[in-house]
C-alpha cells in the first residue's frame, strides 16, 4: 500500500520536474565552470560535451535542491546582517578559461573572507578528515584566485560553512591562500585546456581522492561497464548521436 501511495501521489510529479530541471545544464560556453575544479578531467570535459548520463538519480536532485534553499537562506541572512558584500559575484578568467559564481563576500574586522555554503547529512558531521576535502579546497582556490586577479577584492582567507540539512548543525573549515595552492589551481586549469585543445581525453582520476567516492556507482553520473567516467558509455552516446 505504501509503495502504491507513492506512486498515485505527487511524488512522481516532483521526481520527475527535478529530473528536467537537471538537464537544464548552466552553459558557460567556451569556459569551464569554476564549480568543478579539483574533479576528475574526464569527467568535467564529457560535462562540457554533454554526455548524457547513465541514469537519472531523482533523490540527488532532491538533494540539491534543498541544498539551493538552505543556500539562499544563509545568504539572506549574512546579507540582513550588513556583512555581506558581494553575493553571487559572476568571476571570469580569460586566461585560465574559468568562469564562477561565488557565494559570498564578508567584511570582517579582519578583512575580507570568502564564502561557500554548502549541506551535508548530520552523520557526516561525525567523519573526521586531517584536511579540507580535495574538491573543496580546489574550488575555493580557484575562486580566491580568480578575485585576486580580475576584481579589486583581494581575498587571501576563504571558509565552508557546512549545514545539518538534519539537525541545523554548523561548521566552519578555512582555507588560506599561498603560493603552493596558486600552482595547484593555475596548473590543474592549464592542464585541462590542454587536454581540450588538443582533443586528448584525459584519464579518468575519479577514484584518486577522498577514498575513491567518486569512481563508484552511486556517485559517478558516466558509471557504466563496471568503470567510472567510462570510455566505453562515451562512444556508445557518440556513435548514437552520429546515427550508427
């Protein structure tokens, strides 16, 4: 009977509006999406080609979406609050080819900060990490690179904000910004554009942090054949676009 109410409700209406709804890719055009630095370049370049993906995943867009409401509602708040300077600033770099929003600038009695908002479950509050994440710490880098070098905001701290989307929970990770995490940023986008211009695919890096998460099932959009980001699900879509 359960199952049944699911089905003959809303439920269904509302999977499948989020589904179209993530299909509605952000098209940057000629530039990559700061979002995505520190994943696997395969990855973000079949994102870029608009390799569709081996299966819609109704509960991750329920997942992101009610990361967007939380999103917004921390920037009404830093914003009723009269710290927040800037909020989704659009930030582009000609040479590095990136393009980003960022979600939040905060003027402190110690300077400018950097903010990125993001959700989690209340469990992984309880996940012990030496580091900021991988992908947290490229992607805040590059948005603290691309303030420094096009807008006269010069940011050298940038902080998480995580969210409970359980029990309203909060923490903060901050990262700084130095010499070794510029290379970091400047080299991985130059190696991206490289690989682009010269119609090169790269390898598929997905299982090289944060214990793999991403090279499995459950987690990799382009998951098929038993390998993340597969080759073999890239030339099935090409062959079908071309009508083979």
């Amino acid at each position: 009977m359960a199952n049944n109410l699911f089905e003959t409700g809303i439920r269904p209406d509302i999977d499948n509006h989020l589904i179209e709804l993530s299909k509605q890719l952000r098209d940057y055009g000629d530039y990559w999406s700061a979002s995505s630095a520190g994943y696997c370049m395969r990855k973000i370049i079949f994102e870029r080609l608009r390799v569709p993906v081996t299966q819609d995943d109704p509960r991750k867009q329920r997942v992101f979406t009610v990361g967007h409401i939380f999103h917004s509602w921390i920037q009404e708040i830093t914003k009723a609050t009269g710290k927040s300077l800037e909020q989704e600033l659009e930030l582009i770099d000609d040479r590095l080819m990136v393009k980003g929003h960022c979600d939040d600038i905060i003027e402190t009695d110690g300077g400018l900060i950097l903010y990125d908002y993001k959700t989690q479950s209340s469990r992984a509050f309880n996940y012990k990490r030496p580091n900021m994440s991988h992908y947290h710490r490229m992607q805040l880098g590059t948005y603290m690179f691309m303030l420094n070098a096009n807008t006269d905001y010069k940011v050298q701290n940038a902080r998480i904000l995580k969210i409970s989307k359980d029990d309203l929970r909060m923490t903060e990770e901050e990262l700084q910004y130095d010499q070794e995490l510029d290379k970091d940023v400047t080299e991985f986008w130059e190696k991206l554009n490289d690989y682009w211009n010269n119609k090169v695919m790269p390898p598929c890096t997905c299982g090289d942090y944060e214990g793999g998460f991403m090279a499995k099932e459950r987690f990799n959009p382009f998951y098929y054949n038993g390998q993340p980001c597969s080759l073999d699900w890239y030339n099935k879509c090409k062959e079908k676009k071309n009508g083979q």
